[in-house]
C-alpha cells in the first residue's frame, strides 16, 4: 500500500474524530504513521501503540538517555477505525493530554503529545510535524460539518417554471396538488417561503 494510500484510508476516521473529540486529524494521522510505519507495522490493528492487554510485543523505549528493547502488552482491536477511535477517546479522556484536545495548532499539539508523555522518544513531537508538513496533512483539519443545502431562489423558479408546463395540461386534479407542494417546498428550500 503506497503512503498515500494509507492515508486516504484512515483520514475519514481521524476526521470524524476530531469532531467529536477535539483531536486535530493531522495528528492522529501524523501519529498512525509514525507510530505504524504507514500501516506496515500495526499488528492487532493497534496504530498507536497503545499499551494494555491484548498482545506481547518486543518494542523500543528511550529511558535514562537509552534506547532499551522491552517486551510490552498492547491492545488489539477489530479494525483501524476501532483503533482510531480508542486513540481519540484516549486523548480526550485523559487530563494529562488536557493540551492537545481542541488545540488548531498541530504543532503545539505535537509538542503537547511529548510534554504529556505520550511517547518516550525525545524528537516525538519533531517528527510528527515534520510528518504533518511532508505529507500535506493539514488538509484534513478542514471539516465542514453537514448542513442545509439552500437553493437559490432563481434556480428554484426555474424549475418551477419549466414543471409547470407538464403539470398544468393536466387534468389530474391529484396531479396538480402534487405539483404545488413540490412547488412550495423548492420555494421553502430556496429561502421564498
């Protein structure tokens, strides 16, 4: 799977996260490929590292000035989406990360994430916006949320107008009704009613 690739498939999940959480997306995608080596190493699906039980894993630790390989446990989880969720609730749930939730800035939540502990290596933070500028991640920071869609009252009176033609040769009564509650509902969604 190319960088890209893995990506496109984990930002819809980050992104859905960071609205309900308050955790930057550019970093929880910034954090799934440093942490996974883009998705390569993510055995039991677990992007982050997240420690707990599940599964023993031999890993790499900076203590006392060393890098040490240690035998750890780490949680398993049923899919990446799973992963990245339990990553963001995580992060939002635990006050020790209290400056990374609705931080906009991803570098100062990168650096947030390192203060906190998240990560023992001393260039965590580096490395995560270095990740997030490479890679172009802030892109998926910008989130528009759902809303109404508003038609504009020219387009919904050409509509009208072109419809009228058909129903109004008509003489199904039933027909013609039909045809004025769709007329005033594209007037109500273009903001005339």
């Amino acid at each position: 799977m190319s960088n890209e690739t893995f990506i496109k498939q984990i930002a819809p999940a980050a992104q859905a996260n960071m609205l309900a959480f308050g955790i930057l997306a550019s970093v929880t995608i910034a954090q799934a490929i440093l942490e996974s080596g883009w998705g390569r190493y993510a055995p039991g699906n677990n992007l982050f590292g997240i420690k707990g039980s599940g599964q023993q894993q031999t890993t790499q630790e900076f203590i006392n000035g060393k890098w040490l390989q240690i035998v750890d446990g780490f949680r398993v989880y049923d899919s990446w989406s799973e992963s990245i969720r339990d990553h963001s609730i995580l992060l939002a749930s635990n006050s020790r990360y209290a400056m990374v939730r609705n931080e906009q800035d991803y570098r100062r939540a990168s650096r947030g994430l390192q203060l906190a502990g998240y990560a023992t290596d001393p260039l965590y933070a580096d490395k995560l916006i270095r990740i997030i500028e490479g890679s172009d991640l802030t892109r998926f920071d910008q989130v528009e949320e759902e809303r109404e869609y508003m038609m504009s009252s020219d387009d919904a009176n050409k509509i009208i107008n072109f419809l009228s033609a058909a129903w109004t040769c008509t003489d199904n009564v039933e027909a013609r009704e039909e045809f004025h509650r769709l007329a005033n509902e594209l007037r109500k969604v273009s903001g005339q009613m």
